[in-house]
C-alpha cells in the first residue's frame, strides 16, 4: 500500500536532518558545539524539578481536557503580571507550543485554506500546515533590514478568499526580529478589515532585548474575537522536555470548538503541567539573570559575525537566534562540510541551513541559523572555530 | 471570522459532555460512582513513581522525535516477551495512544480517504479522524453475539477505491471484545488481499481474561508492509496522566514517514519515558494480580446486568468495558436523569450512554458502556444503585 501524499511531501526537520553526519563526526573523537537547535543550557528552576522530587499521588490520573484548574487559574496571573486580563476559561492547557499550533490551525482552517506568514518561519510551521491540509502563504522578510514586516500593501497582497489567518512569530524564531507595537497594531488592523484570525506564537516573550517590551496580540484593542496566542513553557524555563503550552483566545467560540479537539486526545501531561504550575511564581530575578546571560551571548555571536568579511545579519532583538547570510552559496553544503571535513583543534561547530525556514524556493540558500544557547566561554570558542571554517571553506580547491 | 467546518462538526466527547451535570449533582452533596470513565484506581507502579522522585537532571531537555533510545530499546524487550519480535527503528515513542492514532491516519491516508471501523468503537476516533479528514466507514457489531467481527462478506461490501485501512480496538474499548486469532487472520487476508493496511489498536493487550490469549496484527505472517500497531501505556500500568504510547511496523516506509510528523512536535515528554522505561520490568507478579482483580469485577458487573430484566450483554473478555443493552429509549437522557433526578441514600451512578460509540445514526440509543474501574465493594454498591434508578426511571410519570 502507498502511503499518503502528505506522508510523502511533508518536510523533514532541516534542523534535525544533519544529526546522522553529526553522530558520524563524534565518533570520530571530535566535539561539536551545537548552536543548530534550540535547547538551552539554562538549568530548569528547582522549584520545577521539586514538583517531580515530591510527587506523591498513588495514582497518576487523567486531567480535565482543558487543563489542570490550578494551573489554569495561575496562568491568569501569569499573564496578568504581564499587563494581559484573562479568564481562565480562555486558556486550554496544550502539550507544548506544537500541539497548540495544530488546535489553532485546525479551528481557524478547513484543508485547502490558506494562512500567511512572514518567512523565515519555525521551519515545523510546515509540519503542523501538511498535518492539517493548510497552505502556508509566504510573507518575505529580509536579512538587511532585520527582517521587519513588509508594509501593509505587500501583505493585502497576498489575502485571497481562502485566508483564514496571519501567523506571526513574535519574537521570531529562526529571525530573532520583535515586532514592534506599532507593527502588531498594523497586522490586528489589516486582520479586522478583511475578518481574518491572527495566530501569534509568543513562546519566547519573555526573550527580548535593549530593554524593548514585549506587544501581545493579546494587548490589542477589538481583537477579542480574532486574536489567538499560542505559547509554552519549554524555553521560558528551559523545560523542553516538560511538553507544555498553551492556546489562549477570548472568542469563546473559539475556545469551544478547541476543546473538542483537545477532548479526542484526552489530556496534557499531569505530572509536567503540576511543575509548570510551581514555575509560574518564579521571582522576576530568575528572568533577569538568564535574560541578561542571553543578551551578553547574543552580543557576542553578534560582534563575532560582525567580525568576519561579507556576513551580513542585524542584531536581534529577542528570542535566542541569529540569522546570518553568508558569502556562500549553499549552506547546507558548508554545514555538512564542517561536520565532515573541517576541525580545528578536534572541534567543530554545527548550525542549520535557513533554506527549511522559507517557504519560497530558493530563498535562505546562503543564510544559517545560530541558536546562541551555550555559555559565553564555549560560544567565544565555537564562533573562532566557525570562523576559521568558513575561511577554509570559501578558499577549498 | 467563521471557524471551520471541521472544528465546528468535530463530535464532543461523549463521555465527558456529561461531565457539568455530575458536577452540578455533586454541589447538591451527592456521591457519584464514576463508571463513565476509562480512570482506573489502581495504584501506578512504586518503579514508575520512583522515576519521578528520584529524577536529577539539571536540565529537563528535548528528548528525540522518536523517543529516548533507552526506551525503545526496552520496547523492545515488552514486545519480545510477548512473542513479537521487533527492532527498535520498528518503534516511535509517541504522546499517548491518541498521537500514534493520527501519526498512523496521517500517515496512511490523505484528506478525503477512508477506513473501515468496527462500531462501536473508540468515540475519540472520531475527533483524530476529523483532525486528519479521514472518513470512518463503520462496520456494525452487535449487542447480541458479543460484538464478533462479521463475515468476511460483510466487510469486503464496504471497501471502496478510497479505502486505506481497516482499524480495529483489540480487546475492544467499548466492547470488550477479544478478537480470536482465526479473525484477525480472516482481516489480514483481506487486507492483503486488497491492499490495505490494518492499524491495531492494542492499548488493552494485557487485560483479557478466562485464560484467553491475545493476537497482535504483528503476529500475522505476510503483514510485515501492512501491519501497524498503536499501543499505550496509560491502562497498562494505571498512568493515564503520563501521556506515553507508542506506534510500531516493520514497514520501513511507514516509520521514515510518520516520524515527519513526530520531528514537527519534537519529542514526547521526556520524565514520563523515563518513568515508562521503569515499568517494563516489572514483574509478571503485577499484572496478575491487577487481572485476577479486574476479572472479579468483570464478574460482579455481569452478574448484577444479569440479574436485571430485559437487559443484554454477553460476558466480555478484555479491556475494563461492558456495553449493555437497557429497557429504555434513550440512554443519554436516562444517564442525565440519573445525575439530575436520582439518588439512593445520597448516591448515584454515571455511565456513559453509547450513542456516541456508533458512527451510524439511531445505533446505540439504548445500550451504555460501563467502566469497571472501581473496587469490588463500590461496584457491588454502584450497580445496586443502578438496578433502582434503572426500575425507577422505566416506572416513572
């Protein structure tokens, strides 16, 4: 039996695809530096792990649909801390930022309807789109302005009478752009004339730079009933394998018709959603340590890109990304040729190709993604090492 | 903006729609004996528990899209003394039986495509089927002969070009049924007669009862390419709440591209693995106990339906499930008048009417499905309970 279309078409992760090359290197005794995935080295807070520590129920039993109430109720205040009123009723607990994106995209879309986004986009965006027959319609953004979103004729542009919804990254994976209110303002106003959805992914919020602030989706005035966030707990407080997210609209249809979707699957993980639960009341210290650990490591893959002849890429302004555009011609090339050619000193450093991150053919072919989420010392490292490869690489033959 | 016709006809789930009426019931300080859902109160393994206690990573992390290695390896241990011999590259580790369901429907089949589902059935496969725009086809079993597959006439009347895969629930959630050998060979033929594939859904292999021994689609020769198996963890070991299960074929093809899908959410929880890891080895001790146990109250629950007029059930062999057939109209009207009207000595009962379990209209209107996951002496007391509401409500006005 043939297997499906889409089982056939949907795209292989380009940030995992080179792992084979990768695993080939290390066993050739070299240390690679992984700056080409987004797992911090931030330890997840104790009060976090503590919540596993002393679980001590004697049955470990379903949860409502929805969520964990307690959680719920304290995801209020989390928000609310944040400057956003909500109910509790507005949020479903999802299993991480992946699972919310798929529940907004199925009640937001039929298959064959259309949703645009800015590219570079999560490169998984793609998945969650084959999954449920959506069309990502690509919104261009470019390296040389930091990728900051096109004016308002280039977007009407691109609405046809299948858009459902924009989807924005805010702030943006793979691009390390943050919207600015003004710019958010823009998209809920294009959003209202045309009666579209806006699906913001805000799991890096707390991830942003140059003491800029953060404007939610959420945040905007007579949007209650298209403004969808989607967000998670696996960057915030480095608990990517904890697998919790959440949707969260005012439009009580919405919500509603999501439930429906979130009960065919039961419930998100107990255990996980008690330690996100303990996260929430984290004291703001916590945030501003790593925040600042993020901004100095950010400056400094910066200065080091900057450093080099021909690179061109913009500071970021949040989440933990760098994409940088280099004088090459195929990056995924190069990335298999430091796994598989180059050392220095027994060491070399990984990254991903950004051509998975466009949906236009051909575009980001010469540009990568760096996640800066290793400590200042080994990035210094990793940076010299990319340097000195991309030297060799440019001069081979 | 409208949402979509999927999210506004995605079926509620029946089993917990009931769910504000039992809370209203419980305000009034009536005690509720839950036998409407699939919540066991066994107690999950101490070894599972352990994981969770004594876990001591700094760093909670992203786990593989396939699963921890360590896992799927001692997967393939479980299976291998259960006579299935496997590969640990056969195995994706997924979030619960629910995400292998759509990874396998994804994976098998495109928007528009069908699959031949023996009703009653799993309600929930209506919302993944909706999820991934597959159209279940169902193929009726009844009341009256325990809900044995039909002919193999029967069946083949219902394949169309469109048709993908036949799915089955073996033991069977709502019925109870164990499939014998001769019938998942007499599907297998079929299916590979016609090339389909056969996803089994084999959550509840362990739990079958009167020495009877259960077959796996992975046990059928010639399968290898048609042959995929969705398990969980969930009944198993009483973890409902740790969200683990897994997809399994030896279909290369199959497994390259349902983990796609799996690379687009990342990973399954990372600490739950952990703890579902721990739990393979456990000894057979445990699950003949947790048997023995839930077969006397298969017995109790049968006994007391059987002692009740005009009520139809065969014994069922497997799964914690009994479908009856009642006296009345409307199972779900009767189910509500049991939360809303009824109590004896301060307590009622609620089940789950069995309409929802049928995919053609009309069926089921009069059966319910009951859960014996209760102990011996609250399921004596809850179906005393039910014997009365059930005469008081056939008597009433």
């Amino acid at each position: 039996m043939r297997l499906s279309e889409r089982a056939i078409n949907v795209q292989a992760s380009p940030i995992r695809k080179l792992m084979p090359f990768a695993n080939e290197t290390k066993k050739k005794g070299i240390h690679i530096y992984h700056l080409n995935i987004g797992q911090p080295d931030i330890e997840t807070p104790k009060e976090m792990l503590n919540v596993y520590n002393n679980y001590d129920s004697k049955v470990l039993a379903y949860g409502p649909s929805q969520g964990l109430d307690i959680y719920r109720n304290n995801l209020v205040n989390y928000y609310n801390k944040h400057g956003i009123k909500l109910n509790s009723n507005d949020i479903i607990v999802t299993t991480a930022g992946s699972e919310a994106i798929v529940f907004a995209l199925l009640t937001a879309c039929n298959s064959g309807d259309e949703v645009i986004v800015p590219e570079p986009f999560y490169t998984n965006y793609n998945g969650f789109a084959t999954m449920t027959g959506v069309k990502i319609v690509p919104l261009t953004t470019y390296a040389e302005d930091g990728f900051a979103l096109p004016t308002d004729e280039k977007i009407k542009a691109l609405i046809s009478s299948k858009t459902k919804a924009i989807m924005l990254c805010n702030p943006g994976n793979p691009t390390g752009a943050v919207y600015p209110k003004e710019d958010i303002q823009r998209i809920a106003k294009i959003a209202i004339e045309n009666d579209l959805f806006v699906i913001s992914d805000e799991v890096y919020r707390e991830f942003i730079y140059d003491g800029l602030s953060h404007t939610s989706i959420l945040d905007i005035k007579k949007m209650e009933q298209l403004a969808i966030m989607v967000d998670s707990i696996s960057k915030r407080y480095s608990a990517c394998g904890a697998r919790i997210g959440c949707l969260v609209s005012r439009n009580k249809e919405f919500i509603a018709s999501a439930i429906k979707f979130a009960q065919a699957r039961l419930c998100p993980p107990t255990i996980d959603q008690l330690a996100a639960n303990a996260a929430i009341d984290i004291e703001e210290e916590y945030f501003k340590k790593i925040i600042s650990e993020y901004e100095k490591r950010r400056n400094l893959v910066f200065e080091e890109l900057q450093k080099i002849e021909d690179v061109i890429c913009i500071k970021p302004k949040g989440a933990f990304y760098i994409i940088a555009k280099l004088p090459i011609d195929d990056s995924e090339h190069f990335a298999k040729w430091m796994l598989e050619e180059f050392s220095y000193e027994n060491e070399t450093v990984m990254f991903a190709p950004a051509e998975g991150f466009y949906a236009t053919p051909g575009l980001g072919k010469n540009e990568i993604r760096i996640a800066y989420i290793l400590n200042e010392n080994d990035l210094k490292k990793a940076m010299k090492i990319f340097r000195k490869g991309l030297k060799e690489y440019k001069n081979r033959r």
